[in-house]
C-alpha cells in the first residue's frame, strides 16, 4: 500500500536535515554520560566505585544502549506497516519526555539512581524509534543517485555524535549535573514539532499484524545476551570477572538459544517481524556483517583512549585528574574530524562507482591504524597520536556511509523499516559486545601484574602491608572504572584515614600525577596490545565481508502490475556460464515470495530501447542467473509462473552491470483485487 508522496524536490533535503538532528541528538546521549557520571553520582550523594553499586554505574552506561539494540527493529517493522515518520514523530516525542523527567530528578542514595536508570532506559525508547525510522525516511525520500550522500551525512552525525556527547558533557557536568539532561530537552522539543509539521510519508507501508512471538523472543534472547556481557565484567566470587558465573553463563546461552527460537519463529509465522530471506541478498548480509565487525573495533576503541588519556597521558603532562575528563574529549577531536571529512565525501562517491571499494579500503586503513596504535609508546607524543586518530577516522567515514547507503539500497522498499532497525542492532549490541571484550582484555593485562606492582608501591611509600595487601588485591575493574571516571585512583583506593597515616609528604606523591600513570603504565600496555590486535583483526575480516559484497545494484520503488499476469511465454533456457562474455558480468539472484519461499517466474533484461536483452527460467528455488549483451542499465522484470501466477503480481527493479556480478532477490507481493468505479 503506497503512502502520498511529498511534493517538491526540496522534501528531501527537509528529511535529511531533520533526521540528521534526531540521530546527533539519540547518539551524542550515548556518550554524554561517560564523563559526566562523577558529578551525577555526587549529585546524588552515592559513590559509584563502591562495590555494591558497581552494577548502578554500568546500568547508568550501558541502560540507554541495550535499550536501542534491543528494539530498533521491532519499531522499523512497526514503521513499515503504520508508518515510518508516524513512529519518528512518536520516538522524538518519548525521547523529549524522558529528557525531561531526567532532567528533574529530584531524589538521592539508591532511589535517585533506579530512578536515573529506569529514564535512561525509557529515554532509549525514544531513541530506538529515531534511530529505527531515520535511515528508511531518508532512503524513501532520496533517489538511488543521492543515497549515498544522505546517508553519509547522517552516519558522520551518527559517530560524531559520540565524540560530542563526551565534551558537552564534560562542559555541563562541573556547572551543574542536571545539565547534561536539559541540554537535550530544547532540542528534543524543536525536533519534535518540525518533524511533525514538515516530515510526510514517502514510502510503502504494508499493513500486517503484529508478530507478537517474534517481538518477544527477540526482546528476550537479546536482553539476556547483552545483560550477560554487562554482568561478564564484574567481579565474581574470587575471580576479577564474572565469566564464569553461573548467572552469566545462563543468561548468554540462554539468551542464544531463545534468538535461535526467533529464527525458527520468523520461518513459520505469515507475517514476520523481520524477513529472515533478506540475509539471501548478499549485499544485505556481507554489509551488516562487516558493519558488526567495525562497530565491533570501533566501540571499544572509545574506552580504551578514555582511560588511556585520563589514566595516564593526561596526569603525566601536567592535568588533574578532575579535569581529565573533558581533555580527554577535546584530545580526542581528530577523530571526529577525519570522520567528518570522509563520511559525505566517500558517500557521494559511493552513488556513483558503488560501496565495495571504498568500505574494503575504509576497512583495511582502519585495521593499520590501530596497528600504528599499538606502536606507539604509552606515553606518546601528541602530534603522532592526532595523525593517528585522523587516519582512523578518515577510514570510518570512508567504510560508514558506502556501507550503509549499500544496504538500505539492497532491500526491497518495504522492509526498509525493518532492515534498518536490523543494521542498527548489529551496530549497537556490537557496541555493547565490545565494550565486554575490551574490557576483559585490558582486566586480564591488568590482573597479571598490576597487583605485585601495587602492593610494591604502595609499601615503600609507607602504606601498611596489610592495607596495601587488600588494595592489590582488588579487582582491576575498579582501577580501570576509576580512571574512566576521572577519580584519582589512588585517592580513592586509599581513602583519608591512611593518607593520614603515612603523612602529608608520602601522601602528597602517592596521590600525585606521576605514581599511579606510572605504576599502570606497563600492565596497561599488555592489555593494550591485546585489544587492539582483535580490533585490526576484526577491520580486516570487515574488509573481507566487504569485497564479497558483489557489484552495484539497487532495489528502486517496485514497478507493480495492476492487471492479470500476463501469460507464460516460451522461455529461453538459462544461458550456461561458459557463452558468456566475461567482461559483461552477469545477473543472478532468486525470486521469492515474502516467507522466503522460491518462486516459479520468468526473469527478463530489458535495456533503455525496450528491448529484451536476456531471459530465464527460475528453479525450484526461485534462482536465476542471466547473461546481458553489454555493460548498462538495465530493468530486470520477474514475472510468477505456473502456480504462481495467480498468488503473486509480477516485479520490476532497476540493475546495473558493470563487469561483475550484480546480486538481486525479487520478493513478489501477493496478488491484490481491484475494486472501484
């Protein structure tokens, strides 16, 4: 069912501005709270390094960003069948609301911080309709020429959201904590009423029901895998993670085996929440899961140069640990720049000669930057670091905006909500999943030699043996916590009452800029390498991913027949692959019904004269592969047959072929009557 079309050109570049609000807005809260949560929790008079409210400080981090893993597709799906800007008006409604709500907070102690977790993650919500509609309203409001470019500058606000969140929050936080919430509220309430006067339907929405059991298991098994991470690097028991733990170890089997359930579930029910057949279109599936490996890089990459630079860099030239917190963000600009830089550009260029060369290369220089990163001593020179940080960034601007633009064009335009939302659960639960293997590689580094390190320093400074004994001992976590947060460690660790103790002179140099950098310096480093290793590996494999994705092509707004199919003509059996000219390059792909099912069709070329170029016969399986004259575009028209010709109305999209394999599954709608007068 078609949805009114916008009128005039200009509607477009109001989508695009629009959405790219809501993305900088849902993104730049994913990061803001990082800095800012040492102000927060002395807001609310609770300290976030006790042990028991460990869990509190990772809620309050990681709440928001389960939230948006988990839902963004179900509400793309609900986007497709009621209306993707009806959902994004709604989502920056919600997300206005709670900004508020938190914004206010009024309680303190343990109350004050459920309260902040259960806004942040309802706060989430608003943000998983935003993020799920955004990328679908744009690729609905832009021709497959200018995708690329739309998208682009919606990624670059995607990721540069991030790195602004850590700064504003920063600024904010010292004045007054509750400003880090209010910041959003004007924004949310403007966003809200210009998408609402100016943001019209300009896709197809396909009216279903609800897959309420594909909805819940998902929910479910999601939930329970990324709780497991969050939980896998706590401490538990005399471990310094909780890998081991029984509850971990349920609620991430658990939670596998309940998304293996969902995958059944989407194969059997008539009206799936998401079509598990759009992982046969290999652009689809080589791009998201090049995307998963780069966010998987990506992601922990952030933490990592956190406690870098507050933990170490920062305190050795000369800045307090109080003030690390915003440096750190403002050190960490060129990132951001070089993403800016190469986002739109790499976009722009991916309209036109395609994603496969610019994600494979964006991929491949940011593997050997974080290779370069690892060369670097830890305590580096700014101007190697800046360079460094810029390639890096440069390289995900150059992988981000072909990637995406590539698969939101590979989808037929009425799962653009739902593989949306797809792609952003790939992205977000990686973020998610990073964070825990990032963590546990630096925790596992830290705990071979950061407590014999400890326990030596802290002795021949005078701390009593038994004191420094129960420092060592503990868990790397809430070393590596504490630097994240801009607390002196040491200060922390050691409390009033033994600073005291061992005097003003000891306690002044133990408490200083020079003992703890140093003293973390060595173990940091291990547990560096460790991490940035798996970060270049998984750039490398996304690199892979990348160059399997086939040659350009695009799903356009479907060429539906309004009449009877028309009859079975005598088809020309499917060229073999030897007769074909192999500069050419060849169309293959499957027809398909909407469960997935091959279907029974003739599958037609035609070229820009109207004349037929190529022919085939499907299989069984609904696949075909054709052989054009010569490189061009082409319409490729797949019309049921048999069976199938009364079920299914016949499909025409739009295909380039420029000397490679061009992928493209057909997904037929059922046939509709025609009623009027």
């Amino acid at each position: 069912m078609t949805a009114e079309k916008p009128v005039g050109d200009g509607y477009k570049w109001v989508a695009l501005s629009n959405t790219t609000l809501g993305v900088l807005i849902v993104t730049i809260n994913m990061s803001i709270l990082l800095i800012a949560l040492p102000d927060i929790f002395k807001g609310i008079d609770i300290s976030p390094l006790a042990p028991g409210n460990i869990s509190y400080l990772l809620w309050l981090i990681m709440g928001y960003l389960v939230v948006t893993a988990v839902l963004v597709v179900s509400f793309g799906r609900v986007g497709d069948m009621y209306g993707r800007t009806r959902m994004y008006n709604l989502g920056f409604a919600v997300f206005t609301v709670f900004s508020i709500l938190l914004a206010v907070t009024w309680m303190h102690g343990d109350a004050g911080a459920l309260w902040l977790i259960s806004m942040r993650v309802l706060q989430g919500i608003g943000g998983a309709l935003l993020l799920a509609n955004s990328t679908a309203i744009l690729t609905d409001a832009f021709p497959t020429h200018q995708r690329g470019l739309a998208l682009g500058i919606n990624s670059v606000a995607a990721i540069a959201g991030s790195f602004i969140g850590l700064i504003i929050g920063g600024v904010l936080a010292p004045v007054n904590w509750h400003l880090v919430f209010v910041v959003s509220v004007p924004i949310g309430v403007f966003g809200t009423i210009w998408a609402y006067l100016k943001l019209r339907e300009a896709g197809e929405r396909h009216v279903a029901r609800i897959d309420w059991w594909g909805n819940v298991t998902f929910a479910v098994g999601l939930i329970a895998v990324l709780m497991g991470i969050t939980y896998g690097i706590q401490p538990y028991g005399g471990h310094v993670m909780g890998w081991t733990s029984p509850m971990v170890l349920t609620l991430i089997i658990g939670g596998v085996v309940v998304l293996a359930v969902f995958a059944v579930i989407e194969t059997r029910v008539p009206e799936p929440m998401f079509h598990l057949s759009l992982f046969r279109i290999r652009a689809f599936t080589a791009g998201n899961v090049a995307s998963l490996l780069a966010a998987l890089g990506r992601g922990g990459l952030q933490f990592i140069l956190i406690i870098w630079l507050q933990g170490i860099w920062l305190p050795q030239h000369g800045y307090d640990y109080e003030s690390t917190p915003l440096w750190a963000g403002i050190y960490m600009v060129p990132l951001t720049i070089g993403f800016l830089v190469a986002g739109p550009l790499s976009g722009i260029l991916s309209d036109r000669y395609g994603a496969r060369t610019f994600a494979t290369v964006g991929m491949v220089v940011a593997a050997a930057s974080f290779l370069a990163l690892k060369f670097l001593p830890v305590d580096f020179a700014y101007a190697g670091f800046a360079v460094i940080l810029a390639v890096n960034g440069l390289a995900m601007g150059l992988f981000s905006s072909p990637n995406r633009a590539a698969i939101m064009n590979s989808v037929p335009p009425d799962q653009r909500g739902a593989a949306a939302g797809m792609t952003s659960t790939f992205q977000n639960s990686a973020t998610v999943l990073s964070i825990g293997i990032f963590f546990s590689m630096l925790i596992l580094g830290l705990s071979s030699t950061l407590p014999a390190s400890l326990y030596n320093g802290l002795t021949q400074h005078g701390v009593p043996g038994d004191v420094a004994t129960g420092i060592a001992g503990l868990p790397p976590v809430s070393t590596l916590f504490a630097a994240l947060l801009g607390y002196n460690p040491i200060q922390t660790l050691l409390g009033p009452q033994v600073l005291a103790q061992i005097g003003p002179d000891q306690a002044a140099y133990l408490t200083g800029r020079s003992f703890f950098p140093q003293l973390i310096s060595g173990p940091f480093a291990d547990g560096l390498t460790f991490a940035l290793v798996f970060a270049a590996v998984c750039c490398l494999v996304a690199a892979f991913g990348s160059l399997l994705r086939g040659g350009k092509y695009a799903h356009e707004d479907s060429v539906v027949a309004t009449t009877a199919a028309e009859p079975a003509q005598p088809a020309q059996p499917a060229q073999q692959p030897a007769e074909r000219p192999a500069a050419t390059g060849t169309v293959l792909g499957h027809v398909l019904a909407p469960d997935g099912a091959g279907l029974h069709a003739v599958v037609t070329l035609v070229g820009h004269d109207g004349q037929e170029a190529a022919r085939a016969v499907t299989g069984d399986d609904g696949a075909f592969h054709l052989g054009p004259p010569r490189s061009g575009d082409y319409v490729l028209v797949a019309t049921p047959r048999d069976g199938a010709a009364t079920a299914f109305s016949p499909r025409a999209d739009r295909v380039s072929v420029n000397g490679g394999p061009a992928a493209m599954d057909l997904v037929l709608r059922p046939r509709v009557p025609l009623r009027g007068v």
